[in-house]
C-alpha cells in the first residue's frame, strides 16, 4: 500500500459518474474511497473493475452491529481484497476485535490483511452537538482519545480522525498508529458541511499519514488539476 496517500472519495451515485470523472486522469493509479452510496448501488462487481485498473481501495462502509454479525461481514469484505475497511468505534472493544478476527479469517491465503480503522467522531460532528445529542459530556478532544485507546485496544491499525486530532493521538496513543483525515480542504474551497476542516499542508504537518478528499477534487472545475494541487500541497508539508 502507498505510504501516505491521497485519497479520493468517489461520493458519486452511479459507476457512469465515476468512470466520467476518472476519464481525464488517463491511466494514472489512484488511491479511491468506495462509500455506501456507490457501493450500495454498484456492488462487489465495481470494485473488482476498479482494482483492475490498477486503483487502491479505501471501501469506507464504516461497519457497526453485534459482534458476530461484524465478524461475519469483515469476513466477506476481506475476500474482496480491498485495501483499508473500517467500522465504528462507538460499537465497542469487543465489535472492534470481532471485525478483526473476521478479517483474518477472511484473507485470502497469501493475501494482505487489509488495514483496519475505526471511525471516532464523525468529522461533521461539533463538541456542542455531540453534548447535547448524545449526552457525552467530555470535551470531543478528549472522547476521540478515549475512543483510540479503545481501538488500540481492539488490535485495530488506527482511526479516520480530524486532522486536528492528530498530534494529540500521536503523543498518547502512539506513533505507529495509522491516522487517516477526512475534512481536508484547501484555502480557496468551501467547507460544505465539515465542521472541522484542515488543509493539506496542515494535515501533513501534523503528521497524517492519509488524507481523503472528496469534494474539492470531484466538484471542482479541473479535478485532474485540483488533484495536482491538492497533491503537491499534501507533499509539501511532510
Ligand atoms: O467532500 P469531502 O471532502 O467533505 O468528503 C469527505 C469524505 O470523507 C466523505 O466521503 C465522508 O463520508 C468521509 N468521512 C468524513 N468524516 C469521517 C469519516 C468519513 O468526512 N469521520
């Protein structure tokens, strides 16, 4: 898997939709976010054509029920060979390790165990928000830590977090744990519905190891060009 990559997410409703956007960027390889939407419609099918095409895969499903129904999901979704799955932290520790073992039990002999990650708070979710619909009373900073704490625990690789979350997470939870931030927008674009953007430049600054980025690459004018852009400035501040 590429060590830090960019990742596109293709939050498009139809197979058509995303073969027009890829159209312009030829034959490069990308790294994609598969969602519900595009999965839901298209399927196990697309996928497999976009593997061979040569693109990774982050199939973002964010997995969350009882233990053994995650198991036995994760189990099928690791036959597909994708790249990076994941699941909700909220669904507990034991939810988190059963998604693992279904992994395991489901990696091709030989394969690659997908990479794992928990969602911790949805990047569109405020502290006031969090507070007064779900009753959390701790700071969102640190219910995310405690939701790491939580993941590491599980044996899972890392969490989909807020850039801003990042360095924190590094300094208690540790190094090696995987970061992947959503909410990535560049000066010029809109936040849409993020509630907690970061920059490129920022996200690396702070030690991401992946960014996703949706709507400033799929939305834009020239999204070969503002893949580029993205790109360079998510390089220039590693
Ligand atoms: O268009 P935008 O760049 O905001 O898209 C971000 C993508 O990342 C969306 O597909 C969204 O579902 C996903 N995501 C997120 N926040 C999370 C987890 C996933 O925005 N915590």
């Amino acid at each position: 898997m590429q060590k830090h990559p960019l990742i596109v997410a293709l939050d498009f409703p139809t197979k058509e939709n995303v073969l027009s956007f890829l159209t312009p960027f030829e034959n490069r390889e990308l790294f994609v976010k598969v969602g519900m939407e595009l999965f839901y419609r298209e399927g196990v099918p697309f996928l497999y054509d976009l593997k061979s095409k040569g693109h990774s895969i982050f199939l973002d499903l964010k997995l969350h029920d009882i233990p053994n129904t995650v198991k036995r999901a994760m189990q099928q979704l690791a036959s597909l060979e994708v790249d990076i799955v994941n699941v909700h932290a909220m669904g507990g520790v034991q939810m988190m390790s059963a998604a693992k073992e279904g992994l395991v039990a489901g990696t091709p002999a030989g394969g690659k165990l997908p990479t794992c990650i928990a969602v911790t708070q949805l990047t569109s979710t405020s502290e006031e928000m969090m507070q007064k619909e779900f009753m959390i009373s701790a700071s969102l900073n640190d219910h995310v830590i405690h939701l790491c704490g939580l993941v590491k625990e599980a044996g899972l690789d890392g969490v989909v977090c807020s850039a801003q979350e990042v360095q924190r997470i590094r300094e208690e939870i540790g190094s090696s744990f995987y970061t992947l931030t959503p909410g990535i927008r560049r000066k010029e674009d809109a936040a849409d519905d993020q509630q907690r953007v970061v920059t490129p430049f920022l996200a690396a600054e702070y030690g991401a190891d992946a960014i996703v980025v949706g709507r400033g690459i799929t939305r834009a004018d020239n999204p070969v060009l503002a893949y580029d852009q993205y790109e360079q400035e998510w390089r220039r501040g590693r």
